[in-house]
C-alpha cells in the first residue's frame, strides 16, 4: 500500500509538471510562429499539431511502444464529442494567441477554470471547497479588472479565447469522463482526437483560403522558422499527452488551474515577447490580481493534497506495464 501511494504521488507530481512546462513552451513557440513571424494560418499550424499526434502514435503502436484500440465502427460513437470539442480547443486557442497579447491571453485564459469548475459539479458531481472557490473568483476579477483598461483591445480576440475556455473546460471534464470508462485508453483518445478531425480542419483551410496563403509564406526557407514551425507541431502532440496524464493523475479541475499556472511566467514573458503588450496601471494591476488567485490556489490545494486512496483490486497487468513505461 505505502509504494502504491508513492508511485501515485509521484505520477501526479511528474503529470503537473510535464503539462505545465509543456503548456508554457507551446504558447511561447506558437506565439512566436504566429506574431513574430507573421504566419499567416492559425489553422494550418494546428493542422500541422494533429499531423505530428497522428504520426508519432502511429508509430509508437507500429513499433510495438505503446497499445490502443483499432478503428472499429463504434469508435467514433465512444469518443464522442472529444473530436469536436478536442478541433475547436486548438483552433480557438491559436487564432486568440495570434490575435492578442501574452498578458490578455493568459489573463482571459483563467475564465477556463471557473468553467471547468461549474463543469466538474453538474457533469461529474465534483464540488469544489470554498477556498478553491475564493481563489478562482480572484483571479477572474483580476482579469476582468485587466480587461477594462486593455489598450491594445481586440474584440475578435476576446471571443476566441472566451470560446477556448468554454472548450477546455469541457475538453477537461469529458476527457475525465472517457479515461474513467477506460475503453480507449489514453494514447486512444489522443489517436483518435486528431484522426477524426484531421481531414474536415484540412478541408476548412483549403475552403478558407488558408492553405494557399500558407504555401505562399516567404520564410519557408527560414531555418529558425522552420525550427520552430516543427517545434509548435511536435510540442502540439506532447501538451495533448501531458493533459491526458495530468487529468487521469489529477482532476479537470487541476489540469486547468496548472495550465494557468504556467501563464504566471508567460504573463511577464509577453510583455517581451511577440511586441503587442500596451502597458496600463490597472491593466497590469488586473494581471497581478489574478495571477495572486493562481499562486493561493495552488498553496491550498497541495497543502489539503487528500491521501490516495487504495484501489478495491490490483491493478492489471497491462495497466502496470503501461504506468511502468510512462515514468520511464
């Protein structure tokens, strides 16, 4: 009992932080890609993300690393509505880095996790406690407060990171909900995440355009963008794997509040980085207020870190395997 204990502890530990620093190598490659570079396609890069996911699993299984189910009929009917949440999370989350600063982006960003919360209690019945409560409310008054004096506002911007929080939200509750039921396993959701919606965003970016103007963008001979193009794409597979270990480890809940704990340094970072940051008093006050709420929730969620609880029967030998396999 007491090793099964370590060994769990210890997988949420390393879960948190492979999703955090993940999390945060991403938004700044993607920004850098999007803003610096001025690539023209927020929805080819996230092509280029399912792209990367899809070869490397498939690879993966090919080789014999890892296991997951095979396409079936019903594989579709047992992953749904992942797919589409899954298509809507990405593309929402790119079109609003490219559209507005780091610091607004990180700061609208914290509306996920009062989503997820609500989320969490009507979709899985979790409620959270009213410490947690107090902390997610002060982190959405300080973005609210960053909002009001935003002086680099953009409305389309604003209504792609409040609909990538609505999708994170419910990408994190539901994908909660299908790693419980255990019928795709975690490299299955992910497989099949980017399968099924890989063809229909290639289909959007030809019929918007994008794909045209993607193949006329002069840095293709770049070899920094090229690099970092590669990167986004790449890192795109492994923040979708650390999310998957961090909420099978943790909670929805969890997975998103660290996902915004990240954004404490990305908040800073961006007023650097990308060039767009417009400096204000209560702007960067707002900003602050919020990322306070960030770093109180993480003080009481670990100091009220509940002693895991000792499954009714061992676990299979596959699943053994598997956990042995991830913390190598």
């Amino acid at each position: 009992m007491f090793k099964f204990k370590q060994s769990l502890v210890f997988m949420q530990v390393v879960s948190v932080l492979g999703y955090g620093f993940s999390s945060l190598m991403i938004t700044v490659v993607n920004k850098t890609v999007l803003t610096s570079f001025n690539f023209p396609s927020f929805q080819v890069l996230g092509i280029g993300q399912m792209l990367a996911t899809i070869f490397v699993l498939f690879l993966a299984r090919a080789l014999g690393y890892i296991d997951f189910p095979g396409l079936e009929r019903s594989t579709f009917q047992k992953i749904c509505p992942l797919p589409l949440i899954y298509i809507c999370n990405m593309i929402f989350g790119l079109g609003g880095t490219k559209q507005l600063s780091l610091p607004m982006f990180t700061a609208l960003r914290r509306f996920s996790i009062l989503m997820t919360m609500i989320g969490e209690y009507y979709i899985l019945g979790v409620k959270a406690n009213t410490s947690v409560q107090l902390s997610v409310y002060t982190m959405i008054v300080g973005a609210l407060l960053a909002a009001l004096n935003d002086l680099a506002f953009n409305l389309e911007g604003y209504v792609f990171i409040l609909l990538n929080d609505f999708f994170t939200a419910a990408n994190g509750v539901y994908m909660k909900q299908k790693l419980d039921s255990k019928e795709l396993g975690k490299y299955g959701l992910m497989y099949y995440n980017s399968l099924f919606m890989v063809v229909p965003a290639i289909l959007a970016a030809w019929f918007t355009g994008d794909i045209d103007k993607s193949v006329q963008f002069p840095h293709w001979t770049s070899t920094l963008f090229l690099v970092q193009f590669a990167m986004s794409c790449f890192l795109g597979f492994v923040l979708s794997y650390s999310v998957i270990l961090c909420t099978y480890y943790n909670s929805a809940l969890t997975t998103t509040i660290i996902g915004c704990l990240k954004n404490i340094s990305v908040t800073y970072l961006g007023m650097m980085i990308g060039g767009d940051y417009v400096f204000s008093w209560l702007n960067f006050f707002g900003l602050n207020l919020s990322v306070l709420g960030s770093l109180i929730y993480t003080w009481v969620t670990f100091r009220r870190k509940a002693e895991p609880v000792e499954p009714k029967y061992a676990p299979l030998k596959e699943e053994q395997d598997n956990n042995r396999l991830l913390i190598v």
